[in-house]
C-alpha cells in the first residue's frame, strides 16, 4: 500500500489509528452504568476513572477495549496492510508506532465527544507491547511497582512514557525517526497529566482507589427490624 509514499503511509496509519482510538469505552461502559464519567470524578474517560467511580469490573473492562482498540489496527498494519515490508523491519515497525498514535489521538480526542476522551496510557501500553515484547518486560514491572508503593497511577504511567523512547532508542541504535515518534507519546502523556502534576507538587494527587458496592437493604432484613422493633 503507497509503496513509494510513505508520507501517504503515515497518514493513513495515523487516520486509521484515529478511527479505531475514538471508540470511547469509558464514555460507554458509563453509559450501561448510567453515569457520564464526563461530570464524575476527575472528568476523564480512561480505565482509572472508570476504576474510581464505578468500580473493578467495570474498569477491568474499559482496559480490555482499549487495549484491544489499539492491538487490531496495530496487527492490520505489520501483517495484512503493508505487506511489502518485513513484519518486524524498521519500516514495518515505524508504522506500527504511527498507528498507535493515531490510536491515542483518538482516544484523548474524540470528535463525537467534544475532543474529550481518556489520557491514551492504556493505548501507549499496548503499543508497547505489540512493538517489541520487552519493552514492557521492563517498563511494566517499574510501573507495577510504583502503583503499589505510591499509589499513583499518574507517577507510574509518566515513568512508563519515559521509558519508551530511551527503550526504542537503545535497541534501534539511535534511529533518529522512531525516538521522534516514541517521544511524542512521552509528550502527550506529560501534557494530559499536567493537573496531577501540579497536584503532585502540592501533596494533593489523588490516589488509586476502587469504588466498593454499597450494600443494598433487602425486604427481608427491613421486615427482620420492623419485627424486632415490635
């Protein structure tokens, strides 16, 4: 496909990345909730929001679409689309990186929503994954672990945007264009955080917490305390 355009390449992967990334679950799965996340909690449509407002389940959920909404056009774009390159060559590898973004900017951006979607973490850990397997070998247990030292889910995903670039850096041997596009995802995860970061400099950000399910008063335990109430 545009075999002697790559400019046209990039753009197609990034446009179709965009197609694929503003599917909104967050919006969604609030939505079966009747909840617009939009108003609750921090306002945002990612997986931590979903986490605090609605709960586990709900959350475990929007991370699956979301990492799955990056994973497809990801493999379209190595295996069926650009068939012309070798699935893992730089030039395979450096449209897998542009389909991802596509796939973050619809995901913080999408039109339907007013250009108000999630923060792209998910999307950027999917790409890492789909890119090369070892970049989450080790950027996901440093991410793990500052969750469940801090808590901070906004720490741990900047950390992890930092990693990637350096990462991509080191294995391509300095491949000046990958560098370039990795650290755009690094931007992007810098600039969509900007509030927990002033947050974070105030001892003010919040931490990761789980929405628990109130317990629900049945007939039969109100019938037990008008019973004893007699």
């Amino acid at each position: 496909m545009f075999a002697d355009y790559p400019v046209l390449q990039y753009i197609f992967c990034i446009v179709m990345g965009y197609a694929f990334g503003m599917f909104s679950s967050g919006y969604l799965i609030g939505k079966l909730y009747n909840v617009d996340l939009r108003t609750k909690g921090s306002g945002n449509l990612g997986t931590t929001n979903v986490l605090r407002v609605i709960g586990l389940k709900a959350g475990i959920i929007t991370l699956a679409i979301d990492l799955s909404k990056t994973f497809i056009p990801m493999f379209l774009t190595r295996y069926l689309l650009f068939k012309q390159y070798a699935p893992f060559s730089n030039e395979s590898q450096l449209l897998v990186l542009y389909t991802a973004l596509g796939c973050v900017a619809g995901h913080l951006f999408p039109f339907y929503l007013k250009f108000r979607g999630g923060k792209g973490i998910a999307c950027m850990g999917a790409c890492m994954l789909i890119y090369d397997w070892r970049l989450p070998a080790v950027a996901f247990p440093i991410f793990l672990g500052i969750i469940l030292i801090t808590r901070y889910m906004s720490v741990a995903s900047l950390v992890a945007s930092v990693i990637f670039p350096i990462f991509v850096g080191i294995v391509t041997k300095g491949n000046i264009h990958m560098i370039i596009v990795t650290s755009l995802f690094t931007i992007s995860a810098f600039y969509n955080h900007r509030q927990n970061i002033v947050r974070l400099i105030h001892g003010n950000e919040n931490k990761i917490t789980i929405k628990k399910k109130e317990p629900e008063n049945t007939p039969e335990k109100d019938t037990d305390k008008t019973e004893e109430k007699k």
